[in-house]
C-alpha cells in the first residue's frame, strides 16, 4: 500500500523504516551527548576543587610539645639546599638528593591526620617522638607547592599558631 507523503509515494513499510532509523540516530546522538555532558560536568567538579583547593586554612604535623609549653616561637621551617640542611632534620625527612622540600603542608585536619597515621606506621616519623596536628600561619594559595603527586609543602618558613588535634 503507498500513501502521498509530502508529495512522494512512499510505501508504509518505507515510512516505519524511515521513523524507526531517525529515531535510533536521535538516540545515539542524545546517548553521545548525554555522555559528553557527563565528564564535562565531571571534569568541572574536579577541576574547581583542584583550581580553588577549597582550604581556606594550611596544617601541619610536628612534635612541639616542649616548645610550646615554655612559649617559645614555633617555626616550621621552608624549602632547605643538601648543602644547608641540619643535621637535626630526620634523614627519613630529605629527598633524594639530600634536601628538605619544607614543612609538609595539608588542607584539613582530617587530612593530616590521616598523613600522621600513614607515616608513624610507615617509619617516616620517629615514634620516640609525640606527634600532633598543628595550624600554620599560611595561605595555602600563596604559601604552599606541589613537591610530588599528594605532597604539599610550605614555601618559606611559616610560624605554627597553635596545636589544633593531639590526638588522630
């Protein structure tokens, strides 16, 4: 059976095909887009959390008991040469070359005590030692670089405001 369609003779038989085939294109197509739009909006979120850092405050960890309870200045010391490094710095503390990167630097305390953890279980930070997590007079925008992948450090030396967790 045909029927006039817009002008044309065209069987039903061509018509479904024809509906059927445009409507599975539209679907790819929506299926595509809706994928596109997906990551996009993903990569987004990701990325604005990376752009922005979303810390509004830089935490580190140390073992200033002692110091604090006589009042002194706590400093966490910036980025040290090989040649200039203390030998008071923890060898477990330098990169490969011998230097020291800087204090490590965090966005929250959740984070760094997480870091605490990894660490002390890892032999990194002596257990003779009592660690806590402290705040750091710092911007993280301005104060802080990427050392290696998942590692901030402070980019000079920062003064440590106050003990903000003793325990994790």
């Amino acid at each position: 059976m045909q029927e006039k369609i817009g002008g044309l003779f065209a069987s039903v038989d061509q018509v479904t095909k024809t509906l059927v085939f445009v409507t599975y294109k539209k679907s790819v197509r929506m299926k595509k887009l809706l994928f596109f739009v997906s990551v996009f909006i993903l990569n987004l979120t990701f990325f604005s959390n990376v752009w922005a850092n979303n810390c509004d405050k830089v935490y580190t960890i140390g073992a200033y008991d002692e110091a604090f309870s006589k009042q002194a200045n706590v400093t966490k010391l910036g980025p040290i040469a090989a040649a200039d490094v203390p030998p008071t710095i923890p060898k477990s503390f330098l990169e490969k070359d011998g230097s020291y990167g800087g204090g490590e630097a965090l966005c929250t305390i959740k984070q760094a005590c997480h870091a605490l953890k990894k660490q002390l279980a890892s032999g990194v930070l002596p257990k003779s030692e009592t660690w806590h997590i402290y705040l750091l007079d710092a911007d993280w925008n301005r104060d802080t670089y990427k050392l290696h992948a998942n590692d901030f450090r402070i980019k000079h030396s920062a003064k440590v405001l106050k003990l903000v967790r003793k325990n994790c």
